[in-house]
C-alpha cells in the first residue's frame, strides 16, 4: 500500500469520524450541570446557588426583563426552598448554547410539602472556561400538577453544525427577531394561527396559572380554550455560534376574548432551527399585575 493510499484513507476516516459526531456529550454536561445546580440549591441558599450559576450577563424577570446583577448577588436571602429538575432539554449545533426546562417546587423547609408549583425555563451559555451558566431565566406558576413528568433522558443525538461568521451570526439574530416580531403581531389577531405555523411537534407551551401543554395539539386545544388572545414584542434576542438555536424575550398584551379584561405580558421564546426552519420549542409567558394608580 502507497503512503498516498494510506493518507487518503486516513482522511477519509476522519472525515467520517466528523461528519457522525454529534452534540451529546455537550447536551448531556449541560443537564448534568443543571441538575448540579438544583443540588447546589440544597447546599446553601437559593439565592447563592442562583449568583453561583448565572453568567455575569444573565437575565432575570421581574416582572419584565432586566440585568439579573448586581441585584441577585446585593439582595438578601430568599426566605424559601427552591427544588427543582429538569425533562427536557435541547442544544445548538455548536454546543455552545442550549436549554432545559423542568418543574419546579417551592417550600418553607427541604422536609415541608410544597407550597407553591411551577415550572422554569432557563438557557444557558458555554462560557471561555468550558463550563456552561444561566444566561436568561423565566417561570411561571401554576396548580400541583396532576401526573408526575419523567425526569430528562437522551434519546436522540444532537446534530452538530458549523460555526458561523460573525456576520452570518449576526444576520441570523436579526432574522430570528423579525420572525419573532412577526409571530408577536399575528398572535394578536389569532394565537392559534399564529403558532400553527411555527410550533415544533415537542414544543412547550408555559402559560403562568396553568400547566405547561406539551406537544403541537395540546397546545392549540389550550390557546383554543383559554380564551386569550396574546400579542408580544421582542426587546433582546441572542443566537448561537452556529445560527441553529437561539431566544427572543421581550414584552407585550393579553386580553380575554369577549371581555374587557387585558394586561401586560413578558414573555420568552426559545426556538431551535428543524430541518433549516425555525420552531418555536418553549414559549413561557406570564401576565403582569397592573400597577397600582
């Protein structure tokens, strides 16, 4: 055999090697670091675990969007129990930026029953170090859920995608943005619509009051039933290295149909990219109190 032939297959090989790698390690960390994070919760306050594994830059809902610090690390311990896990999770095609969602319980002790149910949503960055941290998190509230979600397993490996330039990547969170402000104005005249044309098989639906709807159907039969009509409009989105997933958060209006009753929304989007089109795959929105006049 020729030392050509060898080069040749050996680069072939590798090639191979390359084209069947795939995500999973980096899916798999970022759960493992969530959960390490939930864990780290029950070690010391919530709020110093929250200040431990959110990037310097995170953002936080309070009630709309806003620099998570210095207020998190400045601000006094949080006088609850925070528990919580996650049951599903996605990645981008670069690894370097993805998201997880799970329920969420709050208590007075670690050993008291819950007081209040929920679940949260958080996307999180690979920072210079390797390790990944919070860079957005939302939640929402709602009744003790009526059967128990399975905790987060993989079953599908990741895909892995190209870095993109620095202008490909900045084209592609301008586009997403704009489908986003897009998605928002339709929604007004009809949620249903609106989401039909952009929601993924497994999306998440995260209405604050109600359980999450899981999965395309469910979630036009709760938009159908609640009798909402939404609207929203971004203020901030971020897209990954390699233009495959990203978020969009921002503001808007709720109003029930057939009755004078409205308010104020915040609002965020994950969406991830499926078969070279965006989908949307959480959406968590929850209605602001008015505030007082």
């Amino acid at each position: 055999m020729t030392m050509r032939i060898l080069v040749a297959m050996v680069l072939s090989l590798l090639a191979c090697s390359v084209l069947a790698a795939d995500r999973s390690a980096e899916l798999v960390q970022l759960v493992a670091t969530e959960r390490e994070f939930a864990a780290r919760a029950q070690q010391v306050n919530a709020r110093q675990a929250f200040v431990e594994y959110f990037a310097a830059d995170a953002i936080v809902f309070d009630p709309f969007a806003g620099p998570a610090f210095p207020a998190l690390r400045e601000g006094p311990d949080w006088n609850v129990n925070i528990q919580w896990r996650p049951v599903a999770a996605g990645i981008s095609g670069a690894g370097d930026m993805g998201y997880t969602t799970g329920p969420s319980e709050y208590r007075r002790s670690p050993s008291d029953p819950p007081s209040r149910h929920g679940h949260y949503t958080s996307v999180w960055r690979r920072q210079s170090d390797g390790r990944y941290r919070v860079l957005i998190d939302a939640g929402i509230h709602h009744p003790a859920p009526a059967v128990h979600a399975v905790d987060w397993s993989l079953h599908e490996a990741p895909a892995t995608a190209s870095v993109l330039g620095a202008g490909d990547q900045a084209a592609a969170v301008a586009a997403l943005r704009e489908l986003d402000a897009r998605t928002g104005a339709a929604a007004g005249r009809s949620a249903a619509s609106a989401l039909a044309g952009v929601i993924a098989d497994d999306a998440r639906l995260h209405h604050d009051g109600s359980e999450p709807a899981v999965g395309r159907s469910a979630i036009l039969a709760l938009i159908g039933a609640n009798g909402q009509a939404l609207e929203w409009v971004p203020e901030g989105a971020a897209v990954a290295a390699s233009g495959d997933f990203g978020f969009v958060y921002g503001r808007g209006r709720w109003q029930r149909r057939g009755a004078s009753a409205s308010g104020e929304l915040s609002y965020l989007n994950v969406w991830q990219q499926r078969a070279g089109e965006w989908k949307l795959v959480v959406h968590v929105s929850t209605a602001v109190p008015e505030a007082p006049r």
